[in-house]
C-alpha cells in the first residue's frame, strides 16, 4: 500500500497524530536541552525564556518543529504500515 492510499484510511491519521505529538514533545525538550544545556541545568528557566520564547519568537520555534514533526510522523506511519502489509503477503 502506498502513502496515497495510507492517507484515505482513518487508523492512519490516528497513529500520525499519536506519532507526531510524541516525536513534537521529544524534539522541543531535546533541542531545548542542546541549546541551553548549561541554563537548563543550572536552573536559570528566565534566561532562555529570554532568549528564545519572549516577544513572539515561540511561534516560529514552534511552528518549525511542528511541521517538521508532522512530516516525519506521516513518513513514519506510512512505512510501518508498509511493512507490516509487505510482511503479510
């Protein structure tokens, strides 16, 4: 089965959006973690506010790794399911 018809099927959109919010959730804590290691661990949560949250820059932050989310959840999804039908055969 090919991506275009994983997408027809309503058990695919359920495991990209369990995917995708796991992989979103992951992605933010570990790219938050690389860079601000030292802030995170010293317990200075104000300075990366600062630096990467405040006035707005949060938007681009988010909305960058949401889609890249998204896009790996939806490539995730389908090749499992690929597999798993291929296995079948």
């Amino acid at each position: 089965m090919g991506i275009l018809e994983n997408i027809k099927s309503k058990q695919y959109w359920i495991e990209v959006v369990k995917l995708g919010v796991i992989f979103f959730v992951l992605f933010m804590g570990f790219s938050t973690l690389i860079a601000h290691f030292s802030n995170v661990f010293s317990g200075n949560f104000a300075a990366i506010y600062k630096e990467e949250w405040a006035d707005g820059k949060w938007v681009g932050d988010v909305a960058l790794k949401g889609i890249i989310s998204f896009i790996y959840a939806m490539y995730m999804v389908s090749r499992r399911m690929n597999s798993k039908a291929n296995f079948h055969k």
